[in-house]
C-alpha cells in the first residue's frame, strides 16, 4: 500500500505508527500502550479519577482496567485508594514515580508521532479538525 487512501485510514496509520515508535520507550518503563494510555488519562492536575471514570475516558470495561491498573500498581506508578465522598468507589492517584513515568510516555509519544514532522500550525490545525470531529460541533471561532 502506498499511503492511506482516507482521513480514518490516515488516522489509524499515525496511531499504529506512533505506537510502534514509542514503544522502546515505553518498554523502558514497563509500559504498554495500555497501560501508558492509562497513565495519559490521569491528568496530575486535577483531582485523582475514579476507577468508573477511567473507564469512560478508556472507553473500557471495568475488567480490563482492574487488569492495566494492577501492572501500574505493581509498578509503582498508581494507587488505588477508597473515595473519601463513597467508599464503594476507588481513585487512581499517580505516585512520584508515576508522574514521572507519565511524563516520559508522553514525550516518547510525541518523539514518535508522525504528527511531529507537522509544524504548530498544521498540528493546530488538525487538532481542530478531530475536536471537531469528536463533538457536534466547536463555536466558531471569534474574530480578532
């Protein structure tokens, strides 16, 4: 095959590419691209998620992430803990070593991404395009 013929094609090209590429980086880490999206979707800014909100933002069942979160628990990179608010459901909490493991994936990510040969703007741009294709639709864009 030459090159992807359409946009999902496309898509799915640079998701395989990128994971292919990162994944050296990863396995430094003992990471797979399961358990590194796991990290990704655990923003250390915000309040740790629970397990139930992990797997809306996986877009997974619950069985698989009791499976992905053990590896990282067994890492060192996550915690599981009771919810203070309702002790029926557990939060994921990243570790120092977590965090710092997350930031690594992410980079190598990035470092392997097709999409780093693009320039901001393109990138931008793009991102815009699957945003909007994610939602029904963004506002338009304000004029400046």
């Amino acid at each position: 095959m030459n090159g992807p013929r359409t946009s999902l094609e496309a898509v799915y090209a640079v998701a395989q590419s990128t994971a292919h590429g990162a994944e050296p980086a990863l396995a430094e880490l003992g990471l797979t691209m399961a358990t590194a999206q796991a990290l990704w979707a655990i923003d250390p800014e915000e309040p740790p998620p629970t397990m139930k909100a992990m797997t809306q933002r996986l877009r997974c069942n619950a069985s698989t992430l009791t499976f992905v979160s053990d590896r990282l628990a067994r890492l060192g990179y996550i915690t599981r803990t009771a919810d203070p608010a309702n002790r029926r459901y557990r939060r994921m909490a990243l570790t120092p070593e977590g965090r710092e493991a997350r930031a690594r994936a992410l980079t190598a990510l990035q470092e392997a991404s097709p999409l780093s040969r693009l320039t901001q703007e393109q990138r931008d741009a793009l991102g815009l395009l699957l945003a909007h294709a994610l939602t029904d639709g963004l506002p338009e864009p304000t004029p400046a």
